[in-house]
C-alpha cells in the first residue's frame, strides 16, 4: 500500500515536531526514518499509525484519506521500541490477540486463529516458544514476536519504532538482515525509524533524512551517500572532513587536486569522505603530519594533523586498505602528502 | 554483587553500636505493644467480660444489628463509586495531558489533609436546612443531613484518594505501550482496558479497593457530624460504640468494637497478602 504525506505539522506546546513534511512512499519499500535523537521521526511514525494526531496536514493509505481514522481503523502494524508485548499473556496469546479482538462477524474460528498464530510463530523462528510469557524471553525474541504480533492482523503498512534500539550488537546484525529477507518474502510496506546510518543504509530500500522536524532528503541508500544534498545530510551519513575555503589557501586546494568552481565563495566548505583522501609519504615541505592510526578490520583509519596557515592545527581523517597502508611504511610524525579524489562543496 | 558488599560494610559499621540497635528495637516493640496490642487485647476482652452469650446478645441487639447494617450499605454503595471514580482519575492523570493536572493530583489528596471533622462540617453547610442548598431540599422533601444519604456522601468525600493514590504511580510506571500496542492491534477501547490495563492493574486496586473499604467502615469524625446520632436509624458501627459507650454499655461497646478490630486484622492481613503478590508480579516482569 502506497503512503501520501502532504504537509503535516506537529506541535507540542511551543516546540514544533514536524514542519510541514511531504513524503511519497511507494508501494512495498522498505523505508527508514533517519535523524538525529529529537529530529521528529518517530512522531511522524506515529502520527501516520494514528497514535498522534497531526495539526494539519492529510495522510492518504493507498490513495485513501485516513487523517481522521482511529489507529485501530488504519490497518496499520506498529512494533514499538520496547517491544510492548502483552506481560500478563503467552507468547501464543500475544499472537493471537489482534485475530480475537476482531469483531464477531469478520473473527475467525479459534482452530483457524490457532492456525494462523503457529505460522506467523513459525515465520519468526520461534513456535518452540509458544508458552512462554514474555519476561521469560530474550531481547532478539521478544522482538521477534512483537513483529508476528503485528503482522497476524494483516496490515497494509507496517511501521517500526526503533526495532534494533535496544538489542545487543550482534543480535541487532542479525536481525537486520533477517528483517530485510522478511521484507522480501512478504512485500508489505515498511517504514522503520532509525537514528544510526549504518542500519538505515543496511537494510532500507529507501532512506529518508530528517532534521528538526524536516526533510532534508529522501533517496536510495546509494544517492543519499554519493549525492547529500546538503551539509547536514552529508555529515550525518558517513564520516567527513570539512575544509572551509577561507582557512585555507587557494594554492592548498590546488595542490591536493581539488578544483574550485565558480560558485566556491569565501564561506564555501568542502565535504571530503575519510576514503577520498590519498596520502603519500613524502620528504618535501607540507603542512600535514601523520598523527596516529587505528586498525578498523580491512581498513586503517588514519589520523592527521594540517598546520593552518592561522597557527592553528586541524585534525584530517583518512582511510585506505590495510595492505595499501603497510606499503607506504610510515611512522608516526612523518611528513605526507595528500590527494582529495572527491569533494562534495555546501555554499 | 554492589548490594553484597554495602550490606557486609553496613554490619562491620554497625556491629560496634550493638547497644544501639538493640534499644531501638526494643523502644519500637515496646511501643507496638503498648499502644497497639494491649488496647486490642482490652476489646477482646472487655467484649468477653460478661461472657460469650452476653456478647452475642450485645451483637443481635436490633440496634447494633440496624447500625451493622448502615455500615455496610455505606461501604457498599462508596466503595464501588469510588472504585469507578480512582480508576477514571488515574488514567485521566497518567494517559493526558491536560490543563490543570497538578491541581487535580492536589485536590485528589484533599481528603487526606482536612481533618474528617471539617469534612462533615462542609456537608452540614451544604446540605443542611440552613445551608446553601438547604432550602431546595427541603422543598422537594428530601433530606440529607441527618439521614442516610449525608453518611454517604460524608464517606465518599473522606474514601475519595485510596484507589487513585495506588493506581497512579502504577500505571505511571507501565506507561501506555500495551494499551497503545492493543489499540494498533484493532482493539476497540473498553477492550484493551478489560484484556490488558485491568489485569496490568489488578493487585494495586484490589489493595485500593481494601483501604478504602477499610476507611469506609471504621470512619468516625465527618459521619458523626452529619448522622445526628439517631439510633437504628443514622448510627454506623462507630457511632455505634461511641453511644453505647457514653451509656456505660460496656459489653456492646467493646463488642462492637471487636467487630471493627476484627475487620482490621482482616483488612491487614489481605493487605500484605496484596503486597507480597504485587512484589511477586513485579519481581518476574523485571526479569
């Protein structure tokens, strides 16, 4: 099921949640939320599963005005971040309690709901747990069965608060690529939120940036990445070097290969990814030191220190292949010479 | 581990001032039984001084059996509402927010603070002949001080806080995410509260329901105000024992008496046992 958002705004007292946020989801993305902590994401989520209403604004499912439906008329499944499982109910219970709610004449049969609950139980992996009470389960599992539980009333959208927040490291990579394969075997729109890049770029189809209750740019995991629209949205995906143009010589920017259009004015800043900066050892006279470096698995991550023409020193990062960094043979206080592939320029 | 430490620290500090610790408990013991024990043993057996058939001919007087009587019509007409009322406020208190919601936590508390005499004393300025509201009472022939109806609302007014005061942390500690998660489910409203908030909630306000039952039989001080003393007629079980006092009536007295002591070592016991399940609860759901 598709999802329109046209201009809807939230505020909670004098402090404004949302700002007139339009958002075009298509039908059977998988779409992450992505902002920092109080960016308004996880109102938006709640305000299109109908557990917060919008100031104003129209939220259309599939082309049909819901503003106004209540949550339970929405046809929505909400996981929420602490997972929210009914405590005093078996894991089976849990399941089954949006199949019983049913109104009497759309309620299927208790064997059927059975049925069902011991699929949905199966799908998640975890029908060896069916009476089990909640508290006597593990973080991973508990989010797991808050996630059969919504989908057991079939909903068009499916909407998830956070769902890897409170899980440990390695049960949350887990977790995200067994959401992902969900998602493709049963295809429902998903809009989860999320403030960490790295899961919204794992598993999203779509990603989209909020900030201080706006957008600042929707796109593919790749576009959001190569093509940040602004400062914001590219500092927040990824690590980045800024090099603001009037801390430095024009001569340095020639020098490490970095062009400077016409646009470039004095507050120009140039965003340079850690993987887009080359270095060289070097005996000539350049402002930049090696500092220290960090073994990050494949990759090291090096730190730099470039003598501003102020007095002042800045710190650069940049990151290269193990193998690449053993050849250069460098030690810490070596003088280097650097190389900027790529810069993205924020006027 | 933290805990194991601070406590064997805790002994080795407090084991050179054993002398201290010895004295403090005896002074509160001592205390207990003076104050406590002692007074309760003279009711027994004082009820008992003239025999056990004087004491159950004490207890089928049709006076003490009319007030017997009052007492419980009283509770249970203002337990329930007050049950409805406790649970009504402590939703509206943890699930909105609204204007004006600190005053209502204070008011709820009100009760507690003004002394019950007070309390009666408003219901006579409201209700009685010379009252406020006196005189339309009085036109269509309904009477309510002096009568059933003031001992009631008397009652109502001083049980108002017991089942909202031990709801409202409560459920202000389970926050909204089942019931919000019951609704998302497709539940309609007075589902998720019978399937999922009441049974979440049900130790605290069946210990609600007990003190404020408790309060609802044994008050004195603002329904003596506004019952008039009318024996068979406006008398609770406390008015009661107060009158048959006052006529050196000792054995109904004290029998009554017994009757009220009797429903406080009930009222205690079914309170720990409210505790200790609400602990028990609380216990596993931390896991």
């Amino acid at each position: 099921m598709s999802i329109v958002l046209s201009n809807i705004s939230k505020n909670f007292g004098d402090f404004s949640a949302l700002h007139d946020i339009d958002l075009e989801i298509p039908e059977g993305e998988l779409v992450a939320l992505l902002g920092p902590s109080g960016c308004g994401k996880t109102t938006l989520l709640r305000i299109i599963a109908g557990l917060e209403q919008t100031d104003k604004g129209q939220i259309l499912l599939n082309g049909e005005d819901k503003t106004q439906h209540h949550v339970s008329q929405r046809g929505i499944g909400f996981v929420f971040q602490h997972y929210a499982l009914f405590r005093h109910m078996t894991v089976f219970d849990n399941v089954a309690f949006g199949m019983r709610v049913k109104d009497k004449k759309v309620r299927p049969s208790e064997s059927e709901i059975a049925k069902k609950t011991h699929a949905l139980l199966e799908l998640v992996q975890l029908d060896w747990l069916h009476n089990r009470f909640p508290d006597q389960l593990s973080g991973g599992q508990r989010q797991r069965i808050a996630l059969a539980r919504a989908l057991a009333v079939e909903p068009s959208v499916l909407l998830l608060d956070e769902p890897f927040g409170a899980l440990d490291a390695s049960v949350r990579k887990d977790l995200r690529q067994w959401l992902r394969n969900l998602h493709h075997e049963l295809n429902v729109t998903s809009i989860f939120v999320t403030h960490d890049q790295e899961e919204a770029m794992e598993v999203a189809s779509q990603v989209v940036v909020l900030n201080k209750g706006r957008i600042e740019q929707q796109g593919s995991p790749a576009d959001i990445y190569d093509y940040p629209a602004n400062a914001f949205v590219s500092k927040f995906i990824g690590q980045t070097n800024e090099f603001q143009l009037s801390h430095f010589s024009t001569d340095w920017f020639d020098k490490v290969g970095l062009s400077i259009s016409k646009e470039v004015t004095k507050d120009s800043i140039a965003h340079v990814r850690p993987h887009d900066i080359e270095i060289t050892k070097t005996t000539n006279d350049t402002p930049v030191t090696l500092k220290d470096w960090q073994h990050l698995g494949a990759l090291i991550r090096i730190e730099l220190t470039k003598n501003l023409p102020s007095g002042k020193s800045k710190a650069v990062f940049a990151e290269m292949p193990n193998e690449q960094f053993k050849r250069l043979q460098l030690s810490r206080g070596d003088k280097v010479d650097l190389k900027i592939r790529h810069a993205h320029w924020f006027h | 581990m933290s805990a194991a430490i601070s406590r064997t620290v805790h002994q080795s500090t407090l084991d050179d001032a054993n002398w201290v610790r010895w004295s403090l408990i005896t002074i509160a013991l001592g205390f207990i039984i003076l104050f406590l024990c002692v007074p309760l043993a003279l009711v027994i057996i004082q009820a008992f001084a003239k025999g056990f058939d004087a004491y159950l001919s004490a207890l089928s007087q049709p006076d003490m059996q009319a007030a017997m009587r009052l007492t419980l019509l009283t509770a249970l007409i203002t337990v329930p509402l007050n049950t409805v009322f406790g649970v009504a406020a402590a939703w509206a208190i943890t699930r909105f927010e609204f204007r004006g919601k600190n005053l209502l936590i204070t008011l709820i508390d009100l009760p507690f603070s003004v002394s019950p005499v007070i309390s009666g004393l408003i219901f006579v300025l409201l209700f009685g002949t010379q009252g406020w509201m006196g005189e339309w009472f009085l036109e269509h022939d309904i009477k309510v001080i002096f009568a059933v109806p003031g001992i009631v609302l008397a009652t109502l007014f001083i049980t108002f806080p017991f089942v909202a005061r031990q709801l409202i942390p409560l459920m202000q500690e389970m926050g909204s995410e089942e019931e919000e998660a019951a609704l998302s489910l497709g539940s309609s409203g007075w589902r998720m509260f019978f399937l999922i908030t009441l049974p979440n909630i049900k130790w605290a306000l069946l210990y609600g329901v007990l003190l404020c039952n408790a309060r609802a039989m044994g008050e004195f001080g603002a329904v003596s105000v506004v019952s008039g003393h009318i024996r068979s007629l406006t008398n609770t079980l406390p008015l009661h024992v107060e009158v048959s006092y006052n006529e050196y009536d000792s054995v109904s007295a004290f029998a009554g008496a017994s009757i009220l002591a009797g429903l406080a070592v009930v009222t205690l016991i079914l309170k720990t046992f409210l505790e200790w399940k609400q602990k028990n609860e609380r216990a596993t759901a931390s896991l």
